[in-house]
C-alpha cells in the first residue's frame, strides 16, 4: 500500500494542465475564421439571389402589364372596326400606335358567299411591342354583310349566355336563314362551346379554344367571334312565334350572343 506522499505524488502525475498549449489557440481562431468567412460566402450568395428573384418578379410585373395594355389596345381597334361600314373595312400592315410603343396589324380574309345572299369576312386585330415579333394580343371575329331585298325581311337578337327571346313572324315564311355569332370571353385553357336552337326549325353550334400565349406566356389566345350558320325550308304562317335560345357548356364565358334571320 501506498504512502499519503506517494499517492499525491503518482495523483500530480494525471492532472490536466489549466492552460492549454498555444497551438490549441492558434486552432481554435483559424476554425473560427474559417467559419465566418463561409458564412460571408453564403450571405453574399443569398443576396445574388434575392436580387435575382425581385428583378425576376419586376420584369414579370412590367410584361403583365405590357399585355394588359396590348388587350386594351386590341379590343379598342376591335369595337372600331365593328362599327366601319362593311365596304369600308381595309387591311393594314403594321402600323405604329402614336406614343405607346405599340403597333398594330389590321388582316382581312377573302369574301366569302353563304346562304340566302348574305356575304362574310374574317378579321384579325393583332397589337405587337415594338421589340417583339409575336403579337402581344390578338382579336378575331367576323363581319357580315346582309342582302336587300324588298322581298326578304330580317330581325337581329342580341341573347345573354343561356338567354332565350320569342319573336312573332311578320308574316307567311317559306324559307329561312338564320345566322348566330357568339362572343367568347374566355381566359382558361380548354373547348368552348355555345349552342342555339330556334324552335321547330334547327339548332347551331359554336366551339372555340382558348391557350396562354405571347413570348412569356402572360396572355390568352382565342377566336373572340365564332358564327354558324343555316338555310331552311320552313312553314310558318304569319303571327306564329319561334324561340331562340342559347345554351353554354360549363365554364364558358360568353359576352353575348348576336342572332340574325332572314325570311323570305
């Protein structure tokens, strides 16, 4: 057994010295150097990138509103054109739009001869920024021009979507041409569909399609007009009613629907 004196003295051989050595230090801040510099690294990463993002979500708020201005654009020129004379109506190249950093391009199909004398044209609006070559927004419909005759008698109706009017025949009618455009409205993707049926006489159908469109997908293609048309043989004598009604397919956004007979 060990004396008190060898006990305290093999005890001194295992204590842990209070100080470490100076090379524990020297460690100890090259680590914690190491740690804020990293640190500098990350933040100055996370700061490209928050850059990054807000001017991201700048040039997106500028082209959505690039867009909004094209539509604006498009369904002014648009109304204009529906109320030029049919004779009137003129292609345009692209044109500037005075101050707006805009221009606009007028189309005219070719004139086309449908049923009971009546005669049509397509026409295409499309708005374009000076710096793109896709349109920013374009406008479709349709203009008709109807015949005159002190033989053939006509009536318009305008319907709401899932509308209906009842209209009283001016007199004995042996043939009838009836004429439906209806104006979509729609901005989601998918078909469209509008239906009209006169009654005792026929029913027309009208489809259109609608996608994102423009260079960064901010806007909506679709034929705003679509029209359908029939000729019929018809008995009716004069005082009798027909009803017009018009029926949409769920999630169809319809303006309105604009109908025309011609009875003779």
């Amino acid at each position: 057994m060990l004396s008190r004196k060898e006990q305290d003295y093999e005890y001194s051989k295992i204590q842990i010295p209070l100080y470490p050595p100076t090379i524990q230090n020297y460690r100890r801040g090259s680590a914690l150097l190491a740690v804020v510099l990293i640190l500098a690294v990350v933040s100055s990463v996370m700061s490209i990138g928050t850059a990054k993002i807000t001017q991201a979500a700048i040039n997106s708020t500028g082209s959505n509103k690039a867009t909004l201005q094209a539509q604006q654009y498009a369904a002014s020129e648009a109304e204009l054109l529906r109320s030029t004379n049919y004779s009137d109506l003129k292609a345009q190249n692209k044109q500037s739009i005075s101050d707006s950093g805009f221009q606009k391009e007028i189309v005219l199909s070719d004139e086309t001869d449908l049923s009971g004398g009546l005669k049509k044209r397509d026409v295409t609006v499309n708005i374009y920024s000076n710096s793109e070559s896709l349109p920013r927004a374009t406008v479709n419909f349709i203009r008709y021009k109807v015949p005159s005759s002190s033989t053939i008698s006509s009536k318009v109706f305008s319907i709401p979507k899932d509308g209906s009017v009842t209209y009283t025949l001016p007199g004995n009618i042996s043939h009838l041409s009836v004429l439906a455009i209806t104006d979509f409205d729609t901005h989601s993707s998918g078909t469209w569909t509008n239906t009209v049926k006169i009654s005792s006489v026929g029913t027309l159908s009208m489809d259109t399609y609608s996608y994102r469109t423009g260079s960064k997908g901010h806007g909506w293609y679709f034929d705003t007009s679509q029209s359908a048309c029939g000729d019929y043989k018809v008995s009716l004598a004069a005082g009798s009613t027909i009803t017009i009604s018009t029926n949409a397919s769920s999630g169809a956004a319809i303006t309105h629907t604009t109908v025309l007979l011609i009875m003779s």
